[in-house]
C-alpha cells in the first residue's frame, strides 16, 4: 500500500509531527524509529533525519588549492565519527521505495530546506515535494501545516541555501589549505583556517585591540559640587588645562550655590521588541554570561519541546495571526506569570515591534505550552522570552526627569535627577535596569551651601569587545546570519584566534590577520562579504541566480590565491613563528621557584600535569584533572602562576590555581 512519507529534521520534531497529525505508532528499525498515522484513510509515514545528512566534499581529496570542483557526500562517508548517521540514510532509503508522496517538513529556513532537498534528490530520487511551513512545533500549527502544505518546495531559500554552502566551501577549504600548505613550506605544522565570515569577523576584533593598544590616554579635570544631597558637574564638564579647572574652583570656594532653574520633564520608556536571535543572544550573555552558542543552544531545546518559537529569526515582528490572546491566557495557568497576564488580557492587545523582518519566521515567542521538565538554564532562557513577550504588550513606563541649574560666581553647575512614576512594562520585564536618582525639592533663587571638588581623570580607550558587543557588531555589518554568528565566534576561539569574554586576540591571531592584511586583503573585506550576502539575499528575492554569484566567486578567489602563492614563503615564515609562540602561551604557567619555567606535559599514558623546564634536577610538579578542558587565563594568582580554568562535561567552569591548590 501506497503511502506520504514526511520527512523531519530531528526525531523530536518527527514525533511531535506524527502525534499532531494523529494517533501515532511508534516502529523501530534497530537503534532509529519512524512513526505511522492515519489520516484521511490514508497512511502517512513520519521519519526523522538528524540535521545534515550530507556535507560538501572535494572529488579526490588531494592537499591543494585552488579547489571548485565539489560534490555532495553523505556525511558519514566523509567524517568518521558521523557514522551514527548512517541508520537514519538507510532508514529513509528504505522508506522512499513505497512512497507515492513526499513533504518536507525540516525547519523552514535556510538550512531546513538544504536538508529537505538532499535527502530528496539523493535518498529518495525526485524533487517533487510538498512544503510544511510552521514556526512552532506545537499539535495545532503542525496539523494546520500538514492539511494546508505548500504545494512545492520553497525553491528560493533552497537554491539561497545551497549557494551559501558552495560559497563558503569555496573560501573556507582553499584560504584555510593556504594558510596551512604556508606554515608547512616554512617547517610547521597546524591546521588553521579562515573563512569568508571568520576573515573580517576577527579583522573587526583585531582593529578594536589596535585601537586599545595604541591608544595614549590624556589628562583632564572636573569641578564637582555637592549642596545640599545635590550632585552636579560644572557645565563644561572636562578641563583640558588644570591651570584653568584651578582657576575656576578658586573663584568657587567658599561661595554659595543659587538655583538658576528647576526644569522638569515627564519622560515615556517604550517597552523593549519582542526578541529576535540576535537580541535574545546578546540579552543572555549580559544577565547570564551565557554564550551565544550556549543561548543557541538552549533556545533550539526549548523549540523542540514546543515552548518557544523557531529562534534562528532575525524578526522583531509579532504577526496578529499567532494568537496573542490564547498565547497570554495560557501563560495565566503558569503561576509566575498569573498576574501579569490577567492584567493584559483586560486591554487590548498589541505588542510594540521592531524595525526587523525575517521573511520565513516571526520574532521569537512563547507558545504558552507549561514546562515539565527544565535544567536551570533552560529556565533562565525561558523566564526571559516569556517576560519580554508580556513587556511588549505592557503600557510604557514613565519617569520624571528633573534637571538642575546652579550658580557659583558666575560660573554654573549641572545636576540630573530621574525619579520612576509608573512602572508600565518593567513589573513584567524583571531584567531591565532604569537609572532612579532622586533629586531635592528646591526652587530658582534658592541658596544653598556649596562644597567643590577638583577631580583628575584620564580618557579611556575603546572597551574591547564582548561576546554580545560583537555579535551586534557583526549584524550591523552584514556579517553571517542569524544562525551562524555564533558558531564563527566559537570557531575563533577554538582555533586560538580569540581568548576570554572580554575578547583578546591572540599573539596567532594578531599574525594571521596582519599577514593576511599586507599580502591579501581581500580576504579580511567586510565589503566583500557583505557584497555575497547581498547576493544570497537576491537569490531569495528571485533576483540573482546561483552561478552568476558563484562564477563571480571563483574568479574572485583565484585572484587572492594567486597573490598569497606568490608570497607563501613570506607568510609562511610568519605564522612559523606565531604558531610557535602559541605553543609557548599555551603551556606556559609561570616561573619556578628554581627560576625554570611550569608547564603543562602530556605524559606518554595521556596523563596531564605541570612540571618545571629542568626537570629531573627540579622536582617542582603537579597533578591535573583527567578530564576536561584545561584552559589558562591571563589571570594570576598571589603566587604569581597563571590561574587554570577547567570545563568538564556536566559541571559548572571553574579555576584552579595547581600550587596554591585553592579553587578561586
């Protein structure tokens, strides 16, 4: 019997699928399963894949450059520790065979409709499909996405999506086999890699620490005054010549201060957007230090369970059609949210958006489905989408703004005040912090006595860059997507390009960018790479197509690699050097007692420990944890030895100091 075979992106989402469309079986096929439902009289199939099941790869797979010629591959032959994949291959192969008809039902994005068309063509050999589209996995928007598909694949995002892959295969194997084949020629050998976003991503990072290197920090004076609980500033606010701040304070001294004026203003504070990926990423590491791949991460659990949205969106937008009146009386049976969503419900209902669209999804939002189960982060990400949800349907808030004009000789002082009158959306958005300075009741003409002080200062240097500072950073310049920028920052920290929250470049990453930046520029070109994404955009707008963008790809390239082999000897020579110097960082935790150096050892069993540079004749030594990733910060201890940080699966980071033996 002829049957529709539904293919998901994961076996959560296959299951949940299978139960909204009906009573569902269960079947297993040895370590994977499917499900079975009637619908219609009809059966219908529901099998999962598990994300990509094919991956891009070079015909031959010969150690040079420059390479096009590329093909799709299953994963499992390619990588060998995706061999887990292969029953879900053969599963879905197996299935194809009896099927009269097929809907994709992957995520509806970019990468969703990759999946769906590969496992199409290549497993179950057509292309004809219908569509799901849906933004949350709960029973009601996937039966209506199952009775209502679309009647073909959504062939822009698909042809965007496989363009994007091809693109990125393109600048990712030949820079990266470059930068490699380089550091070969010249002795070394370390697998780097840059990529067409990793490129100006860290050239974004490198001139930041440039700016802060470089930066030479001036001298300035401020006259401070204090009456009567009233801090205020003279107007001028910084001196650049103490002579003339000294003389200012002189002719203050000892003289009252009169209120010139006592303006007041009342102040709205708009609720937040809804959040889209990026927002929610940078919010999380700011309340929670959470990363942006950790965010990702816990957002995409909380989806699958069906209590969120799809939250690879760039939309600040809440389309009418989602429901917000079911949504918010079902977030009223939630406890911590009973009062705040009765409230809403009294009014009317409509959430304040932001500028931001995302053709595929809507902002990010809760289902209104109650939690069971959740780890503390999970809890974290959860309260927090749910509140900024409630906060966009609030009133805004409002403040009083009081600000002050005092005179003293003449010369004349600055003070503001902000006093909160209406909490609005901040009773729902717990999160958010509103500067309350509360100023004295006083009236023009008033005098009051005045103490004045002479402050010195310097000017600062630009903050380096965080996490969430340079995620919004790299959106401003139209650097990956929504869904990728997490996973470019991971990969520069994991490639030692990058260390700590507060970002650093490394003595490596210094070298590669500068290298790149005398001899090939282009591939640090935040230009170019948003002229590609431009592109991509175009082929989703049926405005470009494929091989115009990739022929302009591949004669691009071949321009860079024809410049780097020119030079490789040169750059080779270079990274040499900065790998070395890695090494060294990488191991190095300080001097000795007796004036060697502690490092960190391998032993030939695999063990891990520190151990002085003149070992035997010094026996100065410690163990390390068996597992883990060890870690050594820029932050030292009172003994002077750099301070580990150790992460093992399933515990919470924390630092160790391997002589002084306490855990900071």
């Amino acid at each position: 019997m002829a049957y529709t075979l539904v293919i998901a992106e994961k076996p959560n989402a296959a299951k949940r699928i299978a139960e909204a469309i009906g009573k569902a079986k269960e079947i297993r096929k040895g370590k994977v399963r499917y499900w079975e439902v009637s619908w219609n009289g009809k059966q219908v199939l529901v099998v999962p894949a598990v994300g990509h099941l094919f991956i891009l790869s070079e015909p031959g797979g010969r150690w040079v450059y420059p390479v096009f010629k590329v093909e799709w591959k299953p994963v499992f032959e390619i990588e060998k520790e995706a061999g887990w994949t292969r029953p879900y291959f053969k599963l879905i192969q197996e299935l194809a065979k009896g099927a009269e008809e097929f809907i994709a039902a992957t995520d509806f994005d970019l990468e969703g409709s990759v999946i769906a068309y590969n496992i199409l063509r290549f497993i179950c050999g057509t292309e004809r499909a219908k569509r799901m589209k849906f933004s949350t996995l709960t029973s009601q928007e996937l039966r209506e996405a199952f009775e209502r598909p679309l009647p073909e694949l959504d062939w822009p995002q698909v042809f965007a999506g496989l363009t994007r892959h091809e693109l990125d295969f393109y600048w990712g194997i030949n820079l990266s086999r470059a930068l490699t084949l380089a550091l070969k020629s010249a002795g070394g050998w370390k697998t780097l890699s840059i990529g067409r976003v990793q490129g100006p991503t860290l050239y974004l990072l490198f001139k930041r620490q440039a700016e802060i290197e470089s930066f030479e920090p001036k001298p300035y004076w401020q006259i401070q005054l204090h009456a009567n609980g009233i801090l205020a500033l003279h107007e001028k606010e910084r001196f650049w010549e103490k002579a003339e701040a000294e003389a200012v304070l002189k002719k203050c001294l000892g003289q009252q201060a009169e209120i010139k004026d006592v303006k007041e203003k009342k102040e709205k504070i708009l609720q937040p957007h809804p959040f889209n990926l990026t927002d929610l990423q940078r919010e999380a590491y700011n309340l929670f230090g959470y990363s942006p791949k950790l965010t990702l991460d816990l957002a995409q659990s909380l989806y699958e369970q069906a209590l969120i949205s799809y939250p690879r969106t760039s939309s600040q937008k809440l389309p009418e059609r989602i429901g917000y009146g079911e949504i918010i009386k079902k977030l009223s049976g939630q406890g911590e949210y009973k009062e705040i969503a009765e409230k809403l419900l009294k009014g009317k209902l409509k959430p304040r958006e932001g500028p931001k669209t995302d053709p595929a999804h809507p902002a990010i939002y809760p289902t209104g489905e109650k939690p069971k189960a959740l780890t503390q982060a999970q809890k974290r990400v959860y309260d927090l989408i749910v509140r900024r949800f409630l906060a966009t349907f609030n009133e805004p808030a409002e403040r009083l703004s009081l600000q002050l004009r005092l005179g003293v000789s003449g010369e004349i002082f600055k003070a503001k005040g902000y006093k909160l009158l209406k909490p609005g959306w901040l009773e729902s958005y717990k999160y958010a912090k509103v500067k309350e300075a509360e100023l004295p009741e006083v009236k023009p003409g008033q005098k009051l006595s005045a103490k004045l002080e002479l402050l010195e200062k310097q000017t600062q240097p630009p903050q380096r860059y965080t996490q969430a500072s340079i995620l919004k950073e790299m959106e401003k310049q139209g650097l990956g997507t929504k869904g990728t920028r997490a996973l470019i920052l991971q990969t520069l920290y994991d490639r030692g390009y990058i260390i700590e929250k507060s970002i650093h470049v490394t003595g490596l990453g210094k070298t590669i960018v500068k290298a790149l930046e005398t001899y090939c520029p282009d591939i640090l070109s935040v230009e170019l790479t948003r002229h590609f994404e431009s592109e991509l955009d175009a082929i989703q707008q049926k405005n470009k197509r494929p091989e115009e963008i990739l022929r302009e790809a591949r004669e691009k390239l071949e321009r860079i690699l024809e410049r780097f082999r020119e030079k490789e000897e040169e750059i080779g020579k270079t990274l040499l050097e900065a790998v070395r110097r890695l090494r060294r960082e990488q191991s190095l935790l300080g001097d000795c007692k007796c004036g060697g150096e502690l490092v960190i050892k391998r032993a030939k069993n695999g063990k891990r420990f520190v151990a002085c540079t003149k070992w035997p004749e010094c026996r100065e030594s410690y163990n390390l944890p068996r597992k883990g990733k060890i870690t050594i910060t820029r932050e030292k201890c009172q003994c002077g030895l750099y301070i580990l940080k150790i992460k093992q699966a399933g515990k919470r980071e924390w630092k160790l100091c391997v002589r002084c033996g306490f855990k900071p």
